[in-house]
C-alpha cells in the first residue's frame, strides 16, 4: 500500500509520496501542477487525477489524503465553493466519489481534510510545530488561514471571517491589505509582500508597512493567546517568508502586555499540508 498527500489550491495542485515511521516523515517524488479550476468539473478531476496517478507510478493500491480550501464538506468530500469563483463547477459534487472513480480506486481511501488544519497537523507531526501542546497555526497570503491546536485534537479555526477591527481578520492579514495600506499611506502600487521588499520602494515604505502588519497581527491573536492558553504560534504562506521583517513589531505588542509566544515559521512548506491530511490513514502517530 502506498500512502499519497495531495494539497490543492484554487490554480495549483501537488502530490507526494508520505512515509511515517511514528517519529519521521519522508515526503518524496513530489508531483506538482498548474490546473485551472475555472473548467468543467469533469476537466478539473481528470487533471487531479492525472497528477495523483503521476505520483503513484505502477502502484495500484493507494491511500489519498487530501489537503481543500474550504467551505468544502470534508467527511463526506463535497465541495461547497460557490461564491469564490474557482472550483465552482464542483458546487454540491462529491469530488471523493468523482476521484475514486477517475483512479479506480474504494471512495474509503480517500479523506479530505481542511488545508490550514492540514497545514498545523504536518507540522505538529514532523516540523516547527513539534513540542508545543496548545498551539495555532497561520497560513498567511491572498486568504487567511487558521487552525488550533490544543492538546492532541485539531481543528479549523475559521478566524478568517472572526470581527477585527471595523472589519474581519482577514481584511487586515492578507495580501490584499498590503496592497491596499501601501497606496494609502505610501501612494505606492504593489502586487504583495514579495514586490514590496524588492528594495524598489525604499526603507521608509517597508518598514511603515511591515510594522502595521506585524502590529495587527499581535493584536488580532492577543485575546485568543490569553483565553486558549497557547503558547506556540506556527507561520506558513507566502507572507510568512517576511516573518523576519514583521515578527519583531509582532512580538513587540504581545511582550507589552505580558503575553509571551513561542513563534516559529514552518519548515515543511506545502510538504506539511501533504502530511497532515494523511493522519487519518497513519495508524502509528506518536
């Protein structure tokens, strides 16, 4: 039997080998693509398939864990992406029962699982997030991903859409803020975190918005920190490559009111994720 993670984004999809021995990962023979979730259902799970049979090679008898972008109903693997664009050909479909098909393979092989709570699992088993015992896990970029972790049990924090400010989280810790704080306050245009430390708009701009954003992150998780007694916080995402820059402001805010936070960036990239959403078929997790 061979055990398979897949991470699936609104453009991008990939694929690994997983082994566990109940203290290390090995994720190899990484398979990755581009696939266009605007398409037909059909066109969607065939390029799905295509890349998990990529990665399977001649070996017939697989285990698929998969990490979705929500709303998605995991137990069941029904999507209910509707109003986000992508993926809206799958609306009300069981891509698990339309997957098993395409592969030939027991739909009961198959398990969904939320890609933040994905994301925080993977490293908990086997990178940054090692060792805490309460803990939460972002995945910061165009979305706001969130999961928490207190004792041995997981689960989607869905802070994306929790009140911050005169909005939600996510107006204030994704991309589209950065893009948004950087013409107001700066007058400058910037496509993300990435072309705004590409040294074009000078230390004054960088700084201004890196502070803003490490400052509302502080104190956006400040009152879950106290009430869930978390001490770890685990980074991933495209932002998280500037944690760094931002950390520091984070931190700054979070020690001005006595709360103290372990923070650490993952260390297994979309690898955690692929690892996560295959738990439910590892028997021997330590």
């Amino acid at each position: 039997m061979q055990l398979l993670g897949m991470d699936i984004g609104g453009s991008h999809a990939s694929v690994a080998r997983i082994l566990w021995d109940g203290t290390d990962a090995e994720i190899s023979k990484p398979c990755e693509a581009d696939v266009d979730t605007f398409q037909s259902a059909g066109e969607i799970v065939k390029a799905w398939a295509d890349l998990v049979r990529q990665a399977a090679g001649s070996e017939g008898d697989i285990r698929l864990g998969i990490a979705m972008p929500g709303p998605f109903d995991y137990p069941n693997g029904v999507s209910l992406m509707i109003d986000q664009g992508k993926m809206k050909a799958l609306y009300g479909l069981s891509v698990k029962d339309l997957l098993a098909e395409s592969l030939g393979i027991d739909p009961a092989h198959i398990s969904f699982t939320n890609d933040a709570e994905a994301f925080l699992l993977g490293e908990s088993l086997a990178g940054a997030g090692r060792g805490f015992k309460n803990s939460v896990g972002l995945t910061l970029g165009t979305g706001l991903g969130s999961a928490f972790k207190v004792g041995e049990k997981v689960w989607d924090a869905k802070l994306w859409t929790a009140p911050f400010r005169d909005g939600i989280a996510e107006d204030y810790l994704g991309t589209d803020w950065i893009r948004r704080y950087t013409a107001e306050r700066f007058g400058a245009r910037v496509t993300g975190m990435k072309e705004l430390l590409s040294g074009g708009f000078g230390r004054e701009v960088e700084e201004g918005v890196l502070s803003e954003f490490g400052k509302s992150l502080g104190e956006f998780l400040y009152p879950y920190l106290a009430e869930m007694q978390l001490t770890g916080l685990v980074l991933g995402g495209k932002i998280s490559l500037a944690s760094e820059r931002f950390l520091p402001y984070t931190r700054a805010y979070l020690d001005g009111r006595g709360q103290a936070l372990d923070v650490r960036v993952g260390e297994l990239g979309e690898r955690a994720a692929m690892l996560g959403a295959c738990l439910p078929f590892i028997s021997s997790v330590k």
